[in-house]
C-alpha cells in the first residue's frame, strides 16, 4: 500500500513539474504574440495647414513636433527681429550693455519721413537717445524698424558691419545657409542708409522655419519676460525725461480686432511673439502657444496668406497646435 502511494506521488509530482514547464513555454509564446499597442516615435507629424512652411516644437525640451517644409529658406522680413533681439541679449548677458544704456538715434534709423502704414516706426529722429529697454520693448510689441536699426547699428562690434554681426549671431545659433542684411527684415531696397550696397535691392533675409523656431527659444531662454512683453496692450518710451510716448501694441490689434474671428475650440492662449510681412514672405508669425494644461509650444508659420492678411497667419498657428 505504502509502495503504491510513493508512486502516486511521484508521478504527481512529474506531472505537476512538465505541466509548469508546458505553461513557460506557453507564456513565452503569448508574449510573443501581436499586439495592437502602438509604439510612439520621436517622429514629428507631417503638418497639413496652407501655408509655405511651418514648425511645432516643445517648448521645454525642443523637441519637434509637426513640420512643413521645415527646412526651406524662405523670406523672413521682421522675424528677423528675433535675431537682433538674440545680439542685444548676448550684450546684456555678458555685461557690455545694461537695459538702461542709451542709444543714440542716428540717420541711419531715423524713418520718421517714412508712411508708419508701410515702414512701421517709432516717433524719434536722428539726435534721439532711448535706452536698449526702450527700443527693444518697441520692436518686439509694434515691430518698429527704426528701433531695430538702432539696435543692431549699437550692437554692431568695431570694424565689422551690420551685416557681419548679424552673421555672426546666426553663425552662433548655427543657422547654416540662412542669410541677413539688415536688422530689422526690410527687403534690401527697402532698408534706406541700412542697405547692404554689393547685394540687389531685392535681396531679402532668408531663414528656414526650424531656424526661426531656434531662435526663437534662445531669445526665451535669455529672456523668459518675453512671454509677458508680447501680451501687453500699450508699450510706452521717453522722447525727453518728461515728455513719454504711449503706443497701442501689436498684441492689443491681435486680441481685439482678431482673436475674436479665429476658431479656437481648445481655448490655446497666443503668448507672442513676432509677426512678419511683406510681399515677399506673405502673412508670417512665430508663436508661443499654451493649451489649458500650461503646456507650451513654440511655433513658426510662413507665407500664411497675403502679407496684409491678419488673420489667416494666426488661424494657421492655432491650427499646427491643434494637429500635434
């Protein structure tokens, strides 16, 4: 009896050992099996909005996020702000320059005989001084080409031109092909005393949409206040010590006359930054964009309909947002 028992047991003890051997195998074979988990790829989508080119990117981490035509050069005209406000920033992070250091107003940036309608500019002339706040407030909230002239003939190092420094501050960012002029984005005929004179008078600032974007997070990066600058709806600067010049903004057009026509069903907030318009590169804007979960992008569109065009450039930015 005890005989019999011991060999029960033992083949029950076999059978339990091959039954735990045939359910290894079989796990091993059920994972091996297909599933219809997606794998996520650092892959930006392919954007589909009407325009020349175009970019989404995280802001925080710079990954890209959506493209179109991401790497064409394309005319820029005052996005190219972004870059002299890069060479004023530079300045101030390696203490060549304060925020309060006076800039002299020469010939060279004086448009005060211009129509503001085409050439947009300030209310100074040639003998002015304004601090580097001052201009650079200016250029970025009504995009003021006398300020960017301004700014990039001070900033301009001995001995080279403004051409050079510009150059010079794309070479650092490494913009590689993209190619500068003046500072504020003027079509070459258009630049005045500022006009490179061995270039054509069409020649225009190039730079590709991923470029923009880049320099776009450089500028955040050396100046987080930037977020807050662009959402003002006055912007304010002193002809004389008593004597201030208030200015409605660029960003104060955008949430009065505008926002209000654009379909925005996700509610994204347009923080700034740079529009850019003339014939040549049409209706062009490089955002920062934030959804409800604070999570912010920094976008750049491109010949986003005609260059007078204000709201289509913004409606395509929203849209970038919305396909990633």
């Amino acid at each position: 009896m005890k005989r019999n028992q011991t060999k029960l047991i033992i083949a029950g003890v076999v059978i339990l050992l091959i039954g735990a051997i045939v359910g290894l195998s079989t796990t091993k074979k059920d994972v091996s099996k297909p599933t219809n988990v997606k794998h996520v790829t650092d892959k930006p989508i392919n954007l589909s909005v009407n325009a020349t080119s175009a970019v989404v990117i995280d802001a925080k981490t710079g990954q890209l996020l959506g493209v179109k035509n991401a790497d064409k050069q394309v005319s820029i005209a005052s996005q190219t702000k972004m870059l002299t406000a890069y060479g004023v920033l530079q300045g101030i992070k390696s203490g060549k320059i304060k925020w309060a250091t006076k800039v002299p107003i020469t010939s060279k940036s004086d448009l005060s005989d211009q129509d503001s309608h085409l050439f947009s500019h300030m209310a100074v002339k040639a003998g002015d001084k304004l601090s580097v706040k001052e201009l650079y407030d200016v250029m970025f909230a009504n995009s003021a080409n006398d300020a960017a002239f301004a700014l990039g003939e001070f900033m301009t190092p001995k001995g080279k031109t403004t051409q050079q420094a510009l150059q010079m501050w794309a070479k650092s960012l490494h913009l590689t092909g993209s190619q500068w002029y003046n500072s504020a984005g003027q079509v070459n005929g258009d630049a005045f005393e500022n006009q490179v004179k061995s270039a054509s008078k069409t020649a225009a600032n190039h730079a590709t949409a991923k470029q923009l974007a880049m320099i776009a997070k450089a500028d955040l990066a050396l100046d987080p206040t930037l977020r807050k600058l662009s959402e003002k709806l006055t912007v304010s600067y002193h002809l004389t010590p008593s004597y201030v010049v208030t200015d409605k903004t660029d960003y104060w057009q955008l949430m009065t006359q505008t926002m209000p026509k654009l379909s925005n069903p996700n509610k994204l907030v347009i923080e700034g930054l740079k529009t850019g318009s003339t014939p040549e590169s049409g209706a062009a804007f490089t955002g920062i964009i934030k959804d409800q979960n604070g999570h912010e992008f920094i976008t750049v569109v491109n010949g986003a309909g005609d260059y007078m065009d204000e709201k289509t450039r913004y409606q395509a930015t929203l849209d970038v947002v919305n396909e990633v």
